[in-house]
C-alpha cells in the first residue's frame, strides 16, 4: 500500500468533488424534525417509544443542522486553500 498524503482519500491533491451526501442527509433530518412537530401539533403525539417526542424533534433539528452547516464550513475552508493556492502560483 502506498503512502497517502492525507487521511481521507477525498483530500488528496487534485480530488475536485465533494460528496454532497451529508448536506442532504441534514436537510432530510431537519424536514423530518419539522415534520415531526407538525404531527405533534396536529395529532398531539407526546412520546415516540420510550423518549418524549420533543427531545426526538430537537435531536433531529440539531444533528441535521450540525451536518449542514459543518459540509458548508468545510467547502468554504476548502474553497479559500485552493483560491490561496492558485494567488501563489500566479504570483
């Protein structure tokens, strides 16, 4: 096996594209904890097995804000390192 430069295989030089997986992961969290809330409005759930339904809702709405806004940090790092990058190759 070869070394690697980096641990994940998406972050080696000349790696383009991103998966957008975890972004759309959390944006269906956040449907379904919005989703949820609507159901618990409308139908008056107050407990999904043995949790209260509000702590589900707002673990949902949390866990897919985490993930989109963490993929959204990660493409704008990215995005100044390869802007840097090409500044320095064309100084």
């Amino acid at each position: 096996m070869r070394p690697q430069r980096h641990w994940f295989p998406w972050a080696r030089p000349g790696f383009v594209r991103m998966s957008r997986i975890p972004r759309l992961i959390g944006y269906g969290f956040m449907a379904a904890a919005a989703l949820l809330a609507a159901v618990m409005k409308k139908e008056g759930v107050e407990t999904i097995g043995p949790l209260p339904a509000v702590a589900v809702a707002l673990f949902l709405g949390m866990v897919g804000v985490m993930l989109v806004f963490t993929d959204l940090m990660v493409r704008g790092l990215y995005a100044q390192v390869d802007a840097a990058k090409r500044r320095e190759e064309g100084d």
